[in-house]
C-alpha cells in the first residue's frame, strides 16, 4: 500500500487525545512511513507496544490505517 503522489491515509488514532502521539504518527507519514509496518516500525522506537493495522473492506479505496499505541484499544484519558 504505498501512496507516493496520491493521498495520505487517513490515522485512526487510539487513544485519540494523546497529542505527542498523533504529531509523532502524523509526523512519520508526512516524512514518508508510506506502509502501515513502517510507521508501526518506527513508532515503535518510542512506544514499544504500538501496533498498525490498514483497514481492509471490499471496494473501498480510500486508505484507513488503524494505529494503536499501546498494542489494543483503550479509552481515551478525557
């Protein structure tokens, strides 16, 4: 799943109100984590849990990557 010219995926992030780690995973793609095992690669350097799964649904073209930074679902801190 690479996306040179195209457009970015769009992250879901969990948990979605831990701010260091959405500018780090955002970060990572705009500089160029054009897979999912990339970023989760390199997010891992600094949340050892993280993990990156691409959405998967028939006929649906745009690109929904799952990140998860402790591993699983939890519930947002706010």
């Amino acid at each position: 799943m690479v996306f040179d010219d195209g457009p970015r995926p769009t992250l879901v992030l969990n948990p979605p109100d831990d701010d260091a780690f959405r500018s780090l995973a955002e970060g990572l793609v705009q500089d160029g984590a054009q897979r999912p095992e990339l970023l989760q690669a390199a997010l891992r350097g600094t949340y050892s849990h993280a993990l990156v799964r691409p959405r998967e649904l028939a006929g649906e073209q745009a690109h929904v990557w799952y990140v998860y930074r402790d591993g699983h679902w939890i519930r947002p801190a706010r």
